[in-house]
C-alpha cells in the first residue's frame, strides 16, 4: 500500500515507542502520538485512557494508519490486563473500524507463545502457526490481540500485521536476548514494512533481527518487505562470560519465554 502519511502511535511514552518516535519520522511518517501519560518534549500528545472511547475515536480519526503499542508490557493481575490490554485493543479496533482505517500494525509478542520450547541446536526454527501457548496473563492478552485482529480481517476487511516482538533494546541485556533481539533500527525497518506492505489481511510475524542465535523463523517478516541488517552475536562473548550459556534444566532458559514462564516480572504500577 502506499506509505501512511499520518500514523498513531499508542504507547508512545513507553520505551519501545520513545524509540519509534524518533526512528519512524524517517520514513516520512508524521506521528500523532498517543498515552495515558504525558510525552515528555511533546504538548501536542494526546494524553487519555484506552478505556475512553470518545477520546480514543477523536484520536483515531484521520490518520492512516495505526501503529499499536500501548498497553501492559508486563506481567499483572487478570483484572488490570483485561482493562488494558483486551478491552483497550478492543476499543482501538472498533475505533479504526467506525473511522475508516485500514491497517493497524499490533505490538504482539513472544509470550503467546512462551511455553514453546526454544529450538536446540540443528533444529528447526519456531513458524509462526505454531500453536499458541502463552505463559501470562500479558502472553494471554496478545493471543487475544492477534484473534482480534483476524476477527477484524474477516469480518471487516481491516488489516493488521501482528509483531510478536522479541526485545527491542538499543542492545541486548542478557544470554537469552541474544536469540530474540531486535535492534531500534530493525524495529523501525520492520514497521515501517508492516505498514506499507500489500494486501496483508491479517499476517503474524516475528520481530527480531538477524541474529545468529536466532531461535524463530522470519520468514513472514521478510514476506513484507523486511530486510534486517543488525545481529546480536557482537554482544555475545561478553554476555556468555558474565552470565554462562544457556542452560537446557532451566525452564527460564529452555523456552521462548524466557523467565515470564516461571518467574514474571510484574508490572509496578
């Protein structure tokens, strides 16, 4: 499809959409910006609620194309991701629908499927119809969102493609981000395909770059255009020699879910 020229970006606070805002303008999107907290360096934010539909609708309206990164990135209780992450992705939908909008990229993420085990040396890597198995409420929420987002296809021709995001830091932190890592850069490139490539209906892809420890398959990803050029193997050696390799008894370390299968951190707030 023709580039967006006008984009909302949700969660635009956020660490993943601090980096966005200032990667994306790039390509030539203009951001409408979007939190339920204020962004910092920007008046014109719009600061509200996913649960406020008016003000979610007068967000909507008029843009091109959204860009859906709000929400509880972390572990919490039912009630709170129901709130945020289920009924706020919902109204956000109904919000692009009643407005017009036809295509919606969606911050999924690996946790949908966090109970697989990650791939061992010489096998074969994760495919995206692997079936679901989430390891949180959080991992729970983006299977909702990625059925949403088919419902939404099918029964209203709104297209979306669903990232299920590795970690998107400016490096990796930790022995096991050295297989799902995705540079800001990456991540920039590969919205940037998400929301410009052709007739997607609903497609579901990995987000990650290059890496040589790569534990899923970008084959989707590339489909759409996505050309990652960042690897996390120079960050490798001095990981491996402050933490230790991986090891396969550690449920926190044999699946892709790292340790929200076991021991999730929780959301503060």
């Amino acid at each position: 499809m023709p580039a967006p020229r006008t984009v909302l970006l949700t969660g635009a606070a956020g660490g993943l959409g601090t980096l966005m805002r200032s990667l994306l303008p790039e390509y030539g999107y203009t951001l409408r910006l979007f939190d339920v907290r204020p962004v910092e360096g920007e008046p014109d934010a719009v600061v509200a609620d996913l649960g406020d539909t008016a003000a979610v609708r007068e967000a909507v309206r008029g843009v091109d194309a959204i860009l859906h990164l709000a929400g509880i990135s972390l572990e919490s209780s039912f009630e709170k991701i129901l709130k945020s992450n289920i009924e706020g992705t919902y109204n956000l939908y109904e919000a692009a629908r009643q407005e017009g909008v036809s295509r919606i990229v969606f911050a999924s993420s690996n946790h949908a499927v966090g109970f697989t085990p990650a791939p061992r040396a010489g096998e074969a890597l994760i495919p995206v119809d692997t079936p679901r198995r989430p390891d949180t409420f959080y991992g729970l929420s983006k299977s909702f969102g990625e059925d949403l987002a088919q419902l939404y296809w099918d029964k209203h021709g709104l297209e979306t493609v669903s990232v299920r995001i590795g970690s998107c830091f400016p490096e990796p932190t930790g022995v096991r981000m050295l297989s799902v890592w995705m540079s800001p850069a990456d991540g920039a490139r590969l919205f940037h395909a998400a929301l410009t490539a052709e007739e997607v209906g609903h497609t579901v892809v990995y987000g990650s770059s290059a890496n040589t420890r790569l534990w899923w398959d970008l084959t989707t990803a590339r489909a759409l255009g996505y050309e990652p050029r960042d690897d996390s193997e120079p960050y490798a050696g001095k990981l491996i020699a402050e933490q230790g390799e991986l090891d396969p008894e550690n449920p926190a370390h044999s699946h892709l879910g790292g340790h929200f299968v076991n021991d999730p951190p929780i959301w503060p707030y």
